[in-house]
C-alpha cells in the first residue's frame, strides 16, 4: 500500500496529488492542491517550488513520487520554464534520497481516460469518478492526481508481473 505523490510542475502553479495504492487499479485520495508560485526574480519563484515539494514529503511521507515529463510547448521561453520548474521539483525529491517516475502527458491521459488526446476537462472528470470525490479538482491538482494514479497503475501491475520494487525512468527496478 504504496503513497504516491504526483507532481504536475508549472512555473506558475505546481500541482500535485497524493493517493494510497490499494490494490490493482485502486487507489484511495489522500490530498491535493497547488503551489502558486509568486515572487519577481526566478531564484525567488524556484525556491518556493523547492519549499513546496520538500514540505509535502514530509507532511504525506511518500513511498513513491511521479511527475510529468517536458513537453514540446508553443515557446522557447515556456519550455525554459517548465524544464526549470520541473528541475526544482526532482532535485527537491531527490534531495529527500527518492527517485522520481517520469510519464508523458499522454501516458498519463490513457492511464486515466482510456485515450493520449484526453481533454483536461476529461482528465478531472475521471479523476473525480476514480477516486470517489465530492467535485472536481481544479485542473493542475486534477492533473498531479492522474499522474499519480498513472503511477499507481504502472507500479502496481508491473511488480505484480515481476516482482519490482521500484520503477525509474520508466523501467522495473529490483
């Protein structure tokens, strides 16, 4: 009964999701939200990611962390960022001595929906349905939630078929 916090890194807002893997396919919602980041300098705006990551591992104690991997965006100066955002957040996991999973916005939408070309407003409808909640998250939450059930679905069937105890870079690790 692994706890995976999912990470849905953004230079303005950081999502993120925490959920207990129950079983195959079942995971119970333990917390989610965002990390609005506000300052003037870049050092400013990545130190509060970095404070943020690091205060949820030790308010949720996570056995496993995810986070979406960089995309193509529209921009040079978006894709930067991003790449800066995400940066933070692994080296605040791996600061903790954890690793961290890495899935592709797609992997992450047919994990969840069923399909890679998933509306976001899809994406947090079936988050709300598979983890049994009141309402919808907002989207970057909603996001971090599907990243982490993506894990807990990979994990979970992946050490049933081979008896992995952890999954890197998208691999089986012993």
């Amino acid at each position: 009964m692994a706890i995976i916090l999912g990470i849905d890194p953004g230079s303005r807002i950081t999502g993120y999701g925490v959920v207990r893997a129950l079983g195959p396919f079942k995971q119970e919602y333990l917390g989610s939200g965002c990390i609005r980041v506000a300052g003037d300098s870049i050092g400013e705006k990545l130190k509060i990611i970095h404070d943020g990551i690091t205060q949820l591992i030790a308010m949720y104690h996570p056995d496993q962390v995810a986070i979406e991997r960089a995309f193509l965006g529209k921009s040079a100066d978006s894709m930067l960022k991003l790449g800066q955002a995400r940066g933070v957040a692994i080296a605040a996991v791996a600061l903790q001595g954890m690793d961290v999973a890495e899935y592709s916005a797609r992997q992450v939408k047919k994990a969840v929906v069923g399909t890679g070309a998933a509306a976001k407003e899809q994406v947090q409808h079936m988050v709300k349905q598979l983890l049994k909640l009141q309402g919808a998250p907002q989207a970057d939450a909603a996001d971090a939630l599907a990243i982490a059930i993506c894990h807990a679905h990979s994990f979970t069937t992946l050490n049933h078929l081979g008896g992995a105890t952890r999954i890197r870079d998208g691999r089986l690790r012993e």
